[in-house]
C-alpha cells in the first residue's frame, strides 16, 4: 500500500491506446498486468527527466504534458507514506479514498484505514495545533498594530476558529469557498462581524473566471443563492457581478475587500481581457508567477465617472461607510481634516 499500485486497466483508462509505450519505457511488469515503475524514474524528478531525455522522446513529444500528470498520478496513487527515517512507520496519504488503491481493497481493510487516517488528521494532533497556535500567535499579534487576519479556508484542524475567537482574530470568507461543511456557497448575509468577506483572492480564480469555467458550479449558484430556475448566462455579465458584489458589500462582516478585477467587473467595457489572465496567483501551479497587471490605466480609471458612481452606490446603499457632516479639526501640524463618520463597518 505505501507502493503506486498500477495495474493494465488503470494505464488502459489513463493513457488509452498509448499505455503500451508508457509501460515499455517507463515501467517493469513484476506480475501479469501488475506494474511498478523503473529504477530510472519511480521519483517525480527522474520523470521529468526521463521525459526529456529518453531516445524514445519522440514518441510522445506532443503529449509531454499529459504523459507527465499521467505518470504524477500513477506514482501518487498510494495509501501510505512511509517514513523516510524509520521504515517501520507509515502514515495515511490526504484523501486516500480517492485512490483506485484503496477502491481495491478489501471492506475490512478500508474501515481500518479509515479510522486511522480520521484519527491521524482530525483527532490526534488537534492539542498539538492549539499548543503552538497559543504560543506563536499572542507573540506576532502583540510585535504589530496592524488588524491580523486569519485565512481559514479549506481543510483546518478543529481548533482553529475557537482559537481565533480566543484571540480576537477575524477570520476570512470566499462565498464560493465555504467553511460550514454541508454548504457549496457561503450565505453572506450570515457572516459573523469578525470575519472579512470577499468574493475572490490572490489565491483563486476571480468572480469572472470562476463563474465562466465551471458550468455545473455555475449553475447551482443561480438556482440557489440568486433563486432562479432559468439558465445562467454562461458569461459573466455586469449584472451578475453587481448581484454577488452587493451581497459582500451588504454582509454583517467587519470588512469587505474586493479585488481589483471583481469591481471592474462591473462594467463591459473592462471586461474584454480573458477571465483567467486576471487570476494573480494559481497555487496548484508551481510555475505560475505573481505577474498580473491590471489592463486599465488608472487615468481612465479616474475619468470613469460610471463606474465610480456605481461603486460609490454599493458602498453607501449597503451603510458600510458614508459621508458624515463634515467637522473640521486640526492635526499636529495645523492642517484642517475632514472627519467622516462611520457606522461601525469598513
């Protein structure tokens, strides 16, 4: 189980008709239809460089990118992990029921498994979290007076959201990244005030290219937040981007934060880039850099009186923040500053 598990059918299924070719060059058939990976390229780096290197490269030279995620998969395609420094230790792979090695186990076996892949993430080390977070947390909040955000997204230890609340910490919200387990999409108007709310981040995809690259996603959105039987529109039209905008600018949370992208979303005119140039950051992507830059000069920006007056109305419809009375008063050096009143939102 700590071995890839590769059998005729799985290379049938990933690798079609080519999976002869991928067994010939970089595998070693130890028993009829059972398959493990050649001394030269059982590691991802020996892959790559198989790949590139081998005489028989020209084989594949148009599939060098699907041949490599193939072979990824393959080698990943375990339940165990076994220690690097004793080897009589192993350790359960995240997510081991998406595996065709665990599918191919017997019942038995799979409860087993189970149990101790639950207790290992979610149980054992839960006091271990809460220990270190206790300790360095208090130390990084205290050396700053900036207001800390936890991003607490994903798969988190249990311990963290009492911790933060200990703390004092705000946490992070992505509607479409929920952390209530039995939702697909956040309910803003349910956010706690600690929290910051936003529809995207540096780290996913923005509004745009999320709703135009998952048809399915897409479309259960609109039935269940925006309350529509109709068909979605499968482009992401301003009026769909004003509709979830309005939501975040409307939540309870403590502070709504829109990328850059998502408000010049508002308007076509600033929409005529592909969605997914606009992503900053592809986490999943090693090679994907922080190379994003904005397409609109901020001249035009500033001349755009639609825009800014349709961001203006979010802002103040919603109460986040509004122009007071204005009250003149002196700072330090004698300059008249102009107060404006809050109502407790940013």
């Amino acid at each position: 189980m700590s071995q890839p598990y590769i059998r005729q059918e799985i290379l049938e299924e990933k690798f079609g008709s080519f999976w002869t070719v991928i067994a010939a060059n970089f595998l070693n058939e130890y028993q009829k239809q059972c398959y493990e990976f050649k001394e030269d390229c059982n590691t991802e780096k020996k892959i790559i460089v198989k790949i590139k290197t081998s005489a028989e490269k020209s084989l594949w030279v148009e599939k060098e990118d699907n041949i490599r995620r193939g072979l990824f998969d393959l080698l990943q395609n375990i339940v165990l992990i076994r220690d690097p420094e004793d080897s009589t230790k192993f350790y359960p792979r995240f997510n081991l029921e998406d595996t065709s090695s665990f599918r191919d186990l017997d019942e038995h076996s799979k409860n087993i498994l189970r149990r101790l892949y639950y207790n290992y993430y979610f149980v054992r080390q839960e006091n271990l979290w809460r220990q270190n977070a206790l300790k360095t947390l208090p130390v990084l909040l205290n050396s700053s007076d900036m207001l800390a955000c936890g991003e607490d997204l994903g798969l988190i230890p249990a311990c963290v959201h009492p911790v933060m609340q200990e703390l004092g910490l705000i946490g992070l919200r992505i509607q479409r990244m929920p952390s209530e387990p039995n939702l697909e999409f956040g309910i803003p108007s349910q956010y706690s005030y600690m929290t910051v709310c936003a529809p995207s981040c540096h780290d996913c995809s923005t509004l745009r290219a999320w709703w135009e690259e998952d048809e399915g996603r897409r479309s259960r959105f609109y039935k269940t937040v925006v309350g529509s039987d109709e068909e979605p529109p499968s482009r992401c039209t301003p009026e769909v981007v004003h509709f979830i905008v309005q939501q975040h600018f409307d939540a309870p949370s403590m502070w709504a934060i829109f990328p850059l992208q998502d408000l010049l979303a508002l308007k076509d005119k600033y929409t005529t880039r592909p969605a997914p140039e606009e992503t900053i950051n592809d986490p999943t992507n090693p090679k994907h850099y922080w190379r994003f830059r904005v397409h609109v000069t901020l001249e035009s920006l500033l001349n755009d009186k639609d825009i800014q007056a349709t961001i203006k109305d979010l802002v103040t419809s919603s109460g986040r923040s509004f122009p007071g009375k204005k009250a003149e008063g002196a700072d330090e050096s004698g300059e008249k500053l102009s107060k404006v009143q809050l109502n407790g939102k940013a």
